[in-house]
C-alpha cells in the first residue's frame, strides 16, 4: 500500500509522555487523519480504530536526525529495522554526501553514488536533478517521513568537479545559489562533512558564506566535524566560530569525544547565546568507508579513478602512512566481490590474503574501486563514561548513523533507539522516560524546524510510538547486526498504523518533511 490514510484511530489507557512535560499522565489519544485531535481521559471510542496501550507508554515519534538511508529509506527491511524502533521521521542527506542537486551534466550525482556507495548505496530510481525531485521519490514510498539537509560535498562536487583547492569568490556563488535552491525545495538545513572529499578543501570563507544563508533562512548547519576523539576540542571550536560569526544555528553530527572539555564548550557556547545541539549513538565502535580509515587526505579521494591510479604506483603506496595503530581495530562490513570477507577483522582478512594488513587495505581498496565499508573501534580514550554524559546532556538527540549495506553492518542501525530505551533508560536511568522523550523526538524536531512533531499535542502531526517500557530492548550485535529490536508495539506515521501488535502493517504513509 502507498500514499495511505487511515480512519480516527484512538490509543487508549496509556502512560502519555508527550515531549514536555516532566511526567507520565495516564491519557487516551484521538487521532484523525495526520493529526491529534484529542487528548485526555477515558475518551469514548466514537467509531475509532481502538488501539490498547494498556499502561504502556505513548511517546511521539522518534527523529533519527542522523542516518544514511538517502537510497534504503525505500527498502522494506530497511524500514523494519527502523520502525521496530520507533523511529518515525529520518534526516537525510548526512555528512555533506547525498544525491541531490545534481544539476544536468554536473556528475554530482554519479560523485555520490561512488564515493558513499558503502554508506547509502544506489538510489532506485534518481539519476540527477533537484532536490525536490528528489523528495518526491520518497513521497508515499516508505513507513517513514523524510527530511533533508542539502549536502555542501555534493553541492562544492557540482560546482567545482574534484578540485582539491579553495573555492574561488564565483565559485561560492554558485554554491550558495544551489544552497538556496535546495532549501526552497523543501531541504530543513545544510550538512558539511568536513572530513570527506572533496568538502575537506573547504576554507572559513566558504563556510561563512554559506552557514550565512543559512542563517538568514533560519535553518541550521549540521557538520561532520574536521576529527573526533582527541582532535574534537579544535574541530568544535571551528563549528562555534562560524555560528559566532553568522548566526547560524549549529549542529554536531555523531558527536563524541572527551567529555569534560567538550560539555564545557557546549555550555560555554549555549551561555553566550549560540545555538547548538548535537547528535550521537550510544556505542564505542563507529562504521565508515575503509578509505576515510586507511588512507590520507592529500590523495584526491573525490576522484576515483585518479585516487586508484595512484594506489596502484608502487612509489606512491610506500609513501602512505603505516596506520598500525588501527588495524587491529578495523572489521570489514561491506565488500563487493569479497562476501567472504564481511564481518571479519582486517587483520584476519591480510592473514587469509597472506598479505600485510596495509598491503590488504590497499588491495580491497583498489579491487572494489574504493567501495569497502568497515567498523571499527573508537580510539583507547573513547569512554562509555563520556558517551553517557554527553547523551545526558539537555542539547543532546539521537541518531543512530545507521548504515543498512553489506554482509555485517554495525548494529546501530538495528539498535540505537531501542538500546537508549531499553539500557540507558529502564536499566541505567540516564533518562527518566520524559527525558527519553524530549531526546529523542523533541529535541530534534525543534533542530530540524518540524515544528508540528516531535511533541503529542492536540493540533500535531499524529506520529506517535506505543512501547512496553518493561521489554524495549536492542538485540542487535556486533557478531548479529541485523537482529530486529523488541518491545515497540505500535507505530502511527501521519495518523496511519505502520507497527501494530508488534508487527509490521504493511502501509507507506510517509511524507518528505
């Protein structure tokens, strides 16, 4: 079924935590068509579709405000994994990589296909174009509705090719233009992904020039930042010097790192009046393409056949730097003509191939033309203890940075909104089950301008999620990514019952923003 509608639907004798209050209030909710119409005790079923909440607790519907579904968002396992979770609403277009505007000729399009095929793979059915024309591949097609960050790599690609330079005044024009553009589309902000080709060349002119057209339209600037970890201190205090200068409204895309200098920074920042929001998941294993982890960033990454052309000199592979120290830390998740080798560590891989760990990086590398995708685990200093205490934090939302390719997936995809649910609500009480709410839908919609969700209130987009507070739980694992996650029990997209009784209905209500 697509483009579904549904008649009143009343969730009844639930536990209401409706986005901002800091309690649970026993409540029955009516909905009628894509909105709340009612909210109190005992409503009358009046004709409505009942669904018995029976103490559970109802929540609105969950924002992944960052993962990478720009292609899968249309694929029903895809959809599953996210629905089971509560997850409602994805934010596309991440990292400054997606497939859209791709203005005729520009290869922007093909630019993204390649470089992230191991991220968000091959849309179905858009070849190029607008990023409206974009959206409404998705328009009816999926459990879920959508929104959409124009994303600056593909934006600069179009402009300038691969170049690996500072972008000349007319060439930030131009990108400014398409950035305009895409957000009269229907895109909600603009991501950089500052540690990917070809936005990595991007100087603080550019960026000033277009988080200011952001800022003029009100809409935020999402970042991959330039490092993570140890290298996060400097890369946030970039992000803050282009909010200070444009008034941009910022946001950190899968943010971690040390905790005691960085919670500082973002409440020095939110003091002086800046507004800043982060996102992150709740693991210390990250996933990416092999080429982010293996190889450096004076290579011309956004062009592949000159990338492989050097990888294949001899000369040039001795000149690369020895990365010992993260081998030992990578598995393969995704590598087309190696299946055999998904899920296994690297270091097993190069003893199979009776080659170095280096020498094997470099050799899938250059065999799948660049497409490997791995996981691999966060730097000795990454701490659970700071993982918690920026989740904790009052700018904090999730997103699971889930990616759905290959053999062996990180698990967050499957995981993220049950496992903040289930352990760090229920088990660890990092939340109270308000709290829950505000993080992961609230939060986000207020971020993102969804400004009829992220909250159950009379008058609000009817996206709302029935869960068993004593049984949500992720199951998904490192060893079994794909494990559907439990205790959700029912899902309304846009007033229409995608997950009922724990089960899948079958409907496509989703909408683009």
């Amino acid at each position: 079924m697509s483009g579904d509608t549904a008649g009143p639907v009343l969730i009844r004798g639930g536990l209401v935590a409706d986005g901002t209050a800091d309690d649970l209030v026993r409540a029955d909710v009516r909905v009628a068509g894509d909105r709340i119409v009612e909210i109190g005790p005992d409503l009358k079923p009046d004709g409505s579709d009942v669904i018995d909440a029976g103490w559970q607790i109802v929540m609105p519907g969950f924002v992944d405000t960052h993962v990478h579904v720009d292609a899968l968002v249309l694929d029903p396992d895809t959809q599953a994994a996210m629905t089971h979770q509560g997850v409602t609403t994805a934010v596309l277009g991440q990292d400054g990589v997606s497939f859209a505007p791709s203005p005729q000729g520009s290869g922007a399009t093909e630019y993204a296909e390649r470089y992230f095929a191991a991220i968000n793979g091959r849309h179905p059915t858009f070849r190029g174009g607008s990023v409206a024309e974009l959206l409404a591949t998705y328009d009816g097609a999926t459990t879920l509705n959508t929104a959409y960050l124009v994303p600056h790599g593909t934006v600069r690609f179009a402009v300038m090719g691969a170049e690996d330079r500072p972008a000349t005044p007319a060439e930030v024009d131009q990108m400014v233009r398409l950035l305009e553009q895409g957000l009269a589309d229907g895109a909600v902000g603009m991501s950089t992904g500052l540690e990917y080709a070809p936005a990595m060349s991007a100087d603080r002119d550019e960026l000033v020039a277009l988080c200011s057209a952001l800022a003029a339209r009100g809409r935020p600037h999402v970042s991959h930042m330039r490092g993570y970890e140890d290298q996060a201190p400097a890369a946030l205090a970039e992000l803050l010097d282009l909010a200070r200068v444009t008034g941009v409204g910022t946001h950190v895309s899968h943010f971690h790192g040390p905790s005691d200098v960085l919670v500082p920074m973002v409440d020095a920042a939110l003091a002086e009046g800046l507004d800043v929001t982060f996102d992150s998941y709740p693991y210390l294993k990250g996933s990416s393409i092999l080429a982010l982890v293996a190889l450096p960033p004076w290579l011309p990454l956004a062009d592949a056949e000159r990338t492989l052309a050097l990888l294949r000199d001899p000369a040039v592979r001795a000149e690369l730097p020895p990365r010992d120290d993260v081998w030992g830390r990578v598995t393969l998740s995704w590598a087309p003509g190696f299946e055999w080798a998904e899920g296994l560590p690297l270091l097993e891989v190069a003893g199979r191939l009776g080659m170095s760990p280096t020498d094997a990086a470099h050799h899938l590398l250059i065999e799948t033309r660049l497409q490997v995708g791995c996981v691999f685990g966060f730097p000795p200093g990454a701490t659970e203890h700071s993982m918690r205490v920026l989740a904790q934090h009052p700018a904090h939302c999730a997103g699971s940075d889930g990616l759905y390719l290959g053999g062996h997936p990180h698990p967050r995809g499957w995981g993220t909104f049950a496992r903040y649910l289930g352990e760090h609500t229920r088990e660890l009480a990092d939340w109270s089950w308000p709290e829950a709410s505000a993080h992961l839908a609230t939060t986000a919609s207020r971020r993102f301008g969804l400004v009829d969700r992220g909250r159950l209130t009379v008058g609000g987009r009817a996206d709302a999620v029935v869960l068993d507070p004593a049984n949500v739980i992720d199951l998904a694992t490192y060893d079994a990514p794909r494990t559907l996650a439990t205790g959700v029990q029912a899902v309304l997209v846009n007033g229409v019952p995608v997950l009922r009784d724990g089960r899948l209905t079958g409907a496509l209500p989703g909408r683009p923003r």
